[in-house]
C-alpha cells in the first residue's frame, strides 16, 4: 500500500526489478529479462483478517466497478445473487457433485521426482517439487472450476443465455462445456485474429453448440472480445449471464473467481498436510489475469508463513515493448472495469502485450494481484517465451506431462526460486493446463528431429 506511482513508474524505468516484498525493489542478481528478489524472502507484512474486497469491491486501491451506469444494478445484484447461492446447501451440493463426477476433481498433489532432483538449493541438497494437476480437469485446465461456478449461478437466476470472452479459446471451451452440460444458450466473443490462430478451439466450441462472434475492431485480439462482451451485456443485461473468465473485471468478478476457483488452494492445504502433515513453504503459478494463481494463494494469504510467488509472461523481454509483464512493468489504471495495474503509455492507452502462451497475453491484471503486490505479500517475477519453452520441454521429459505453455512460465521459474531455498523445503507449483492445445505451436520453435538419439 505504500508504493506510489511514482515510485512504480521510477521502478518501470530501473528495468527488470522484480516486485514484492512490500514494493522495495529487490536486490538484482541477473541482468537478464528476470531477476529474483534476495534468496529467502523477508517476512512479509501480517495480514491476518485478510477481508477483502470491502464492501465497495476494493482491494485496497485497487478493484472497484468502473463501468456504465446502467450495470451498477446487474452488479449489485449479481453479487446479491452470488452470496445467496454460496449460503445456500443446495447450490454447493450440486456444484460439488458436478466437480466430481464431471470435472474430475480432486485433482492429484503430485510428487515430481526428478524433477525435484534436478535443481539443487542453494545449500546443495533439493527441494521438493510438487505439481497441483489441475491440467487434468475435464477440458484440461483449471478454467472449467470457474465456468461451471457461474453458470450454475446463471441457471438458478433463471438466465437463459450466456455469454463470455476468450483469448486462446480456453475459456471459451470451458465456458462452451458447461452451458452443453447445463442446457445453456452460449455467445463467445473472440477476435478475428485469434479466430485465425486458434481455429482448433473454435471448432470445439462450436462443436459443443456455441456461438462463437468474431471481435475485429482493435488489434482484433483478447481486450477487443472483452470490450465486445460487456458491450453485449450492457445491451442485454436482464436476459444474459456475463461469465467473465479470470479475477478482474469490475466487482463482484474479482471475488467470485476466486471464489470458485479457491477449491485449488482448499485441496492443496488438505493433500499437504495428508502428505506430510504441515504447510508448503512456497505457493507458485503463472499468472495471466490472475484467476489460477489467486484460487492457488487465497487459501493461504493469512498463513504468512507460506511465500507466494506469482510469474508473468515476460516476452521477449521486459525490456523491449514484447511482453506482457503487467505487475513487473506497468503502472495503475482503469481497464475492463477495474483499477489495477496495466500496460498503458503516457496518455492511458493499451500498450498491446506479447507472449508466446496467448493465455498469458493480457495487458491487464486482476486487481487482487496489484494489492497482494503492493502490501508485500505476494511477489511476482517474468520469464520470457524463450524460457518458458525450455520449461515445456524440461517437464515433458523428466515428468511425461506436457504443461499448457502458460504454466511452463511458473516452471521456467524454478531455477531461480529453488536457488533460494533450502533442501527439503516445499514448493507447490500450480499446473494450470494441459499442453496439448500449444502442441502446433511450439513445433515452430522446437526441432525435436534429434530426439532420443544418443
Ligand atoms: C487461461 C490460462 C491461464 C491464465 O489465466 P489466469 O486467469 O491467470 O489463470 C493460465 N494457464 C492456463 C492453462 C490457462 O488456460
């Protein structure tokens, strides 16, 4: 909360300062696009109690509702709507029956072996790594606790049509799931672009009997669908269900996301302590609007004994104007309806990110993220495209699981943080989706055609 603009800005143009640890640049130990904040984390403020949002939807400075008037009631009543089902027996049991037998959780704690014994710490000994297999829900990413949460809500408002944004597809493929699953009317806006990019997503979405609505204005890009989708619901707000597919956007968005996707970071506390009976010592996930990482940490802002540890998409470098290093390199503003940190110029203009994983390539960030930032309780670091490549690759081979490009950025990390830490302490990384999806991609980038030969 002390860190100023100001102050932001002058990090911004320091460099490729991590921020964290109560918005003190860190101490830098590499020059490249990533640096790491001093080896064990300073303790980090107390915040016991941790009630947020408040009552308006802030966190701290940050969230809020900056939207037209005529959705002031649609949120109100949204988060009227919200709270009542999440009180309600009956809408939890029928969400919890769902998750099970449809969505396939719980999701393993899974022990990554070798890949424990391949970084050492920096007392010589290792870590140990484990993996939160959220890329083995139904549909392959965490995306689908968050799409089934809202519609469910959708179904008992007696809303009939839904409506959401996608970048990649995913969201749109979860989203397009449910409202199959649930017998839901489904419009997903994607722009034209991604459209072209991610033709195989729009096929599945399609497939399952979605609409999906081509966005060409802007850059044609993941902002553009946004902006298209609200456009949509400001039209059509007494019929339609927005299902906003990560924790920003205006109150009450940023806290019902998190909400159903916190059930990561209940499972988590309960298969640590099944495991070995304690806590982790660090909580890690990628971070693109912030949705897998705040359902990883929630659970645990108050144990402050527990480091979390965000990672954004740093392109081909925080440095150059390719990336989509939010928190690392932007400044605080208003997008898509709330106040957060994001890539802006002078005059409060987008600046369009970059990232190889197009899940990652969002010019904003959920507001919680800018709070948990500011106050020092989270710190948040970048990897470029090219590390995260290496990290895909590294845990397909020394794991057999083939990581969404977006959770190989939480990998792409490790080094770093591992270097930090001392033999048998404990790090859950979130793995926040399947790489199958980024299969066609990647082939672009890596020339495997030497592979297993000795
Ligand atoms: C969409 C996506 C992300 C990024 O979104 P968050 O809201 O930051 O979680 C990360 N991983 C995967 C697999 C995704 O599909």
């Amino acid at each position: 909360m002390n860190l100023t603009a100001s102050q932001t800005r002058m990090d911004a143009g320091r460099g490729a300062v991590s921020r964290g640890s109560r918005g003190i640049p860190a101490r830098v130990t590499r020059s490249s696009t990533s640096v790491r904040v001093a080896a064990v984390a300073a303790p980090q403020k107390s915040v016991t109690e941790y009630e947020r949002p408040d009552a308006n939807g802030r966190f701290g400075r940050f969230g809020g509702k900056y939207v037209p008037e005529t959705l002031i009631p649609a949120l109100e009543q949204l988060e009227k709507d919200f709270k009542e089902a999440l009180a309600d027996p009956s809408f939890k049991a029928t969400m919890d029956g769902i998750l099970k037998d449809y969505v396939g959780r719980e999701t393993p704690l899974y022990y990554a072996e070798r890949l424990s014994e391949y970084y050492k710490t920096g007392d010589g000994g290792h870590a140990e790594i484990y993996l939160k297999r959220e890329d083995l829900n139904h549909t392959g990413a965490h995306k689908i606790n968050n799409s089934l949460g809202q519609a469910l809500l959708c179904k008992r408002l007696n809303k009939q049509r839904i409506i959401a944004e996608t970048g990649a597809g995913q969201h749109g493929v979860a989203t397009a799931t449910v409202c199959a699953r649930l017998g839901l009317k489904c419009i997903v806006y994607m722009g034209a672009k991604d459209m072209e990019r991610q033709a195989l997503n729009v096929f599945r979405m399609r497939l399952c009997g979605a609409e999906v609505r081509p966005v060409h204005s802007g850059t044609a890009t993941l902002k553009d669908a946004t902006s298209e989708a609200i456009r949509d619901w400001v039209t059509n707000v007494e019929t339609t269900h927005y299902i906003l597919g990560s924790a920003a956007g205006p109150h009450p968005y940023p806290m019902m996301v998190r909400e159903f996707q916190s059930i990561i970071g209940k499972e988590t506390r309960k298969q640590c302590l099944e495991k070995w009976g304690g806590k982790p010592d660090v909580l890690m996930a990628c971070v693109g609007g912030g949705s897998n990482a705040i359902g990883l940490f929630h659970e645990f802002v108050n144990d402050t004994d527990v480091r979390l540890v965000g990672v954004e998409a740093g392109g081909e470098g925080v440095d150059t104007n390719k990336h989509a290093a939010t928190l690392t390199k932007g400044s605080p503003g208003v997008l898509h309806g709330s106040y957060s940190y994001l890539l802006q110029d002078d005059d409060g203009q987008i600046i369009d990110p970059h990232s190889i994983s197009a899940g990652l390539d969002y010019p904003g960030i959920g507001p919680e993220h800018s709070f948990l930032m500011d106050i020092g309780r989270a710190e948040y670091h970048s990897v470029t495209d090219k590390e995260a490549l290496d990290a895909f690759q590294l845990l397909s081979q020394l794991e057999g699981i083939i990581p969404a490009l977006e959770t190989s950025h939480a990998i792409a990390h490790l080094p770093r943080l591992i270097a930090g830490m001392q033999n048998g302490q404990r790090v859950v990384i979130n793995c926040s989706g399947r790489g199958d999806k980024d299969i066609g991609n990647a082939m672009k980038f890596i020339d495997l055609s030497g592979a297993g030969k000795q």
